[in-house]
C-alpha cells in the first residue's frame, strides 16, 4: 500500500534552500538533488519503516524517521510515519545538529 506524503513548510524550505545552494556548483546537481528528493520520498511512501528511528533527547519528540536522499547520502529526510501518510519534517544536511533543530 502507497501512502500519500504531507511535506512540511520547513521540509519545502530545505529541498529549495539544498537545491539552490547545490545549483551554485553545478545547475545538473541541484536538478538532480531536487528529483531525488522526491524520488526518496515516493519510495518512502511504499515502504515507510525503510528509515531508521531516531531517539532525540526531548520527550515531546518521538517517532522520528532517518533516511538519506538517494545519491546525496549526506542528506537526510526526517520523517514520521502516520496511519493516512508520511509526513515530511525536515530534509538536513548530516552536519545539521538535529538535536537543536527539532528541540526548538
């Protein structure tokens, strides 16, 4: 069963922030981070336990999903898994302090 994706405003802000930033380097880069992206993400939606949970300090943030964008395995899409989609928190370089970020 494919569920559907939700992608958050923040998560819509990093895959254009990484795309842009990457397009600096090459215009062919950044086209293809930002179709990875979504290519990651369609694949989540088939199988949604693909990503590794990850266990953040703070209490209030739980259930939280790991897995790297294909071809750009430095960067990760954050995630949680819903009974009607997947949602997509955030999409981080691997030198992001996680922590910090979802604490806030």
């Amino acid at each position: 069963m494919t569920l559907r994706f939700d992608i958050a405003p923040h998560a819509q802000d990093d895959i254009l922030d990484h795309a842009f930033y990457l397009s600096d380097q090459s215009t062919e880069v950044g086209a293809r981070f930002f179709d990875n992206v979504f290519l990651s993400i369609q694949r989540l939606s088939e199988m949604p336990e693909l990503g590794s949970i990850y266990y953040f300090e703070h209490a209030d943030v739980y259930n939280i999903r790991i897995w790297p964008v294909k071809g750009f395995r430095n960067y990760l899409i954050f995630y949680r898994v819903k009974s009607d989609c997947i949602q997509i928190l955030r999409i981080l370089h691997g030198s992001t302090d996680y922590e910090m970020l979802f604490n806030e």
